[in-house]
C-alpha cells in the first residue's frame, strides 16, 4: 500500500567513506539538515560491517549484508556521497552495492530511485567517482535522478554549523533532495 503523498519521503543516505571526519558524510549530514518536512533523511552507517562479497556466501550473507538490505528496502529512495579513489569510487561502497544487487532477480535495488553527489578537497568534487557510482547503480536496476553534484573543496564547503556557506550550494543539496522525493512522489501516484 502506497503511503499517502503528505508523508515524509524516507531517503537513506549512504556515504561511501568510512572516515569519522568524512567530508561526504558531512555533505549528507547538511543536506538532511536542509531536507524540510518533505523528507526524512536517515544516514546508514553500517558500510565497514559489509563482509568482502563472496558468491559462495551469497545465500547466508552476514549481519551487516542483512542489514544493509533491510535499510534500502525500507526506504522510499536513495542518497549516495561518494568520494574519489584512483579516479573511482571506493571499494566498500562497491562491494556494498554488489552485495545489494544480488540474488539476480530478486536484488533490493532493483526499481529504487537514487541521486549521486560526491565531494573531495580537490577541484573536482568527485566528478569521476559519481559517474562510475551512477553506471553501477543503473546497470543494478537504480533509476538515478538529478544531475551531479561536485562539491569541490569539500573542507572549506560547509561552515563550523556543518550547512554550506555558499548559497547555491546549499540550493544544490535542497535541490537534490527534491528531486528524489518529487520521483518517489510521482511513483506514488502512479
């Protein structure tokens, strides 16, 4: 049963770093702060818990697979921060997703909706990193809404309240959030 379009959009924010002082997971933080009452942003962070996937494995995953799964199907869409390793994305983060994308034909993303930002302290904001993320989601079956977005200088980005201290960035943030629960909306409503 669909839920009614005035309630709060569930989206689950993943950050692809395991650091504690990660700037992606900052990124997520603000744009939660920024969400409103349309959504209701609940970072996951579970990601070191994922066991290195292993087929053998696949059909009694561990505790943190099962966890993962159950985060992504309770939630209406997604939000990933990813930053940049060796002009890809993380190997965690991408273990995780081939975690999720399995058992073929019955995987948790499969028909999810998605968006990508990414942030780094170099220039780029992540840009590769987001478009290796977005392939890998698209081919697992993740509808992936909005445009990128590279928060370039991650460190100096947001203020000492964690929200961007530059205004179109934090328009950005907003605008992401919006476009995911505008999708889960108009699904809904289909």
């Amino acid at each position: 049963m669909s839920a009614p379009a005035t309630e709060p959009v569930r989206i689950l924010a993943i950050s692809g770093s395991l650091r504690a002082a990660s700037v992606n997971t900052a990124v997520l933080r603000a744009a939660a702060a920024l969400a409103g009452t349309d959504a209701k942003v609940e970072i996951w962070d579970g990601l070191a818990a994922v066991q290195p996937f292993n087929e053998d494995h696949e059909a009694e995953p561990g505790s943190g697979v099962r966890e993962l799964r159950a985060a992504v199907e309770a939630a209406d869409a997604l939000l990933f921060a990813t930053p940049e390793y060796n002009s890809s994305l993380p190997g965690q983060l991408k273990n995780a997703l081939d975690w999720a994308s399995r058992p073929y034909g019955a995987s948790v993303l499969g028909g999810r909706t998605a968006a990508v930002i990414g942030a780094s302290p170099s220039a780029f904001g992540a840009k590769w990193s987001q478009a290796e993320l977005r392939k890998v989601l698209t081919n697992s079956g993740v509808e992936v809404v909005g445009e990128e977005l590279c928060v370039a200088r991650a460190h100096e980005a947001l203020g000492e309240d964690g929200l961007p201290v530059d205004e179109e960035l934090r328009a950005a943030l907003t605008g992401v959030v919006t476009a995911l629960v505008e999708k889960v909306r108009a699904d809904r409503a289909a």
